[in-house]
C-alpha cells in the first residue's frame, strides 16, 4: 500500500464520516420537528348599541398571502381576518392581544371605550365613533369564554377563547343572549385545513418536514 492510497482512503473515510453526521443530524431534526410556525383561531363579536358590527368592508380581510411572509416590520400579519368571516381571528404570533388585534382593524379599544370605523348610525351617517363607557348611562362590556371582565386590551389572545363586546344599556339577561351568539368556529378552523385561508391547524407533511430538516 503506498501513501498516495493510504491518504485517498483517509478522504473517503473522512467523506464518509461527514456525510453520516449530517444525515444523522438532518434525522435527528425530522424525528423531533415541531411546527414553530403559530396559528390558531379563536371568535369574536362585537355589539354596539344591540347590533352587531357586521365587518362588511374588505379592508378588514387580509389575503392568504398575509400569513405566510414573515415580515415583521408588518404587525397586521400577526392577528387578522380572512374571507369575509367576521367572527373569526387567525392569530399567528405568540402574545397577540385583542388589543393589537382591534388596533389592526383600525379600531381603538381601552378599557373605557371602543372606537370604531363602522357605520352603525345611518341617518347620521358617522364613520369612525368613539364609544365612552357611562356616557348617556352606557356601558361597555367584555365577557370573555363566558365570564365578564373588566379589560381586554392587554389580554393575550388564546386559542379557541370567545369575546362579545357589548356597548349599550345592556342587561344581564341580553348579555348573555348576546354572547351565545358569539361564534364557535376557531375549533373547527383550528383542526381542519381550511382550504381559502391559511391552512387551519394542518399537520406538516412529510416532504414539508424533510425540508425544513435539511434547510432547518
Ligand atoms: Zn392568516
Ligand atoms: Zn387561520
């Protein structure tokens, strides 16, 4: 055996080795892949003085495109809307508040008031309204997965939660009424894949996990 074999053999072995470690790393990641990509839904209504805020115009509703490029300079891609379903949210970062979500419709909500873009008054034809609570012995009410509280702004949206905001002379018992109206459809949205928008909570397939194995 002379050295020019010898040391050919050593860059195979060399090779060989190499290749091994990274395929038993790119293993390792396949075996152990969790999604990091988060999205789920949760449901939502909003009252004001007994109607409901219907979210007519498409400036509400974000395209498909939206969850999926991860910009995040663009802070609407983190929680929105998509086709047309105006009760239901698609959150796609972890610590969402209702806050930010209501600040991306371009609404304004504290715990004292809520500012919407809706046209609710027809003969007077307002666009965006601040509603205060106590004004003309008005409340503004949050009931969140059944219970009222007292603010929500700061509160990180959770997966498969229900809102109703209330502003109005609302009584208990319409309360109540009102949050059963309060859509149900996060679960559903949350374990089936959602053909139109982003893709509900679907398991990555197993092409999808080997890529992002290998490119990690
Ligand atoms: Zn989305
Ligand atoms: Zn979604």
């Amino acid at each position: 055996m002379n050295i020019n074999k010898k040391t050919h053999q050593k860059f195979i072995f060399l090779g060989v080795a190499f290749l091994l470690g990274t395929l038993s790393i790119i293993a390792f990641r396949f075996i152990t892949y969790r999604s990091t990509d988060v999205h789920y839904h949760a449901n939502f209504a909003l009252y004001i003085n007994g109607r409901r805020d219907e979210l007519k115009s498409f400036t509400f509703y974000e395209e498909v495109s939206a969850c999926t490029v991860h910009d995040s300079n663009n802070p609407k891609i983190r929680v929105h809307m998509h086709d047309q379903n105006n009760g239901l949210v698609h959150v796609h970062a972890e610590g969402a508040t209702w806050g930010y979500f209501f600040a991306n419709l371009g609404y304004t909500l504290g715990d004292k008031l809520i500012g919407t873009d809706s046209v609710f008054d027809k003969v007077e034809n307002k666009g965006y309204t601040i509603y205060a609570d106590g004004k003309d012995g008005k409340q503004l009410s949050f009931i969140l997965n059944g219970k009222k509280i007292s603010n929500i702004a700061n509160v990180v949206i959770r997966s498969e939660d229900r809102l109703l905001i209330d502003y109005g002379k609302t009584s208990q018992e319409k309360l109540d009424q009102l949050f059963a109206t309060v859509p149900t459809d996060a679960h559903k949205a949350n374990t089936e894949r959602d053909p139109a928008s982003c893709g509900g909570g679907h398991q990555a397939t197993f092409l999808e996990r080997l890529k992002k194995s290998i490119y990690h």
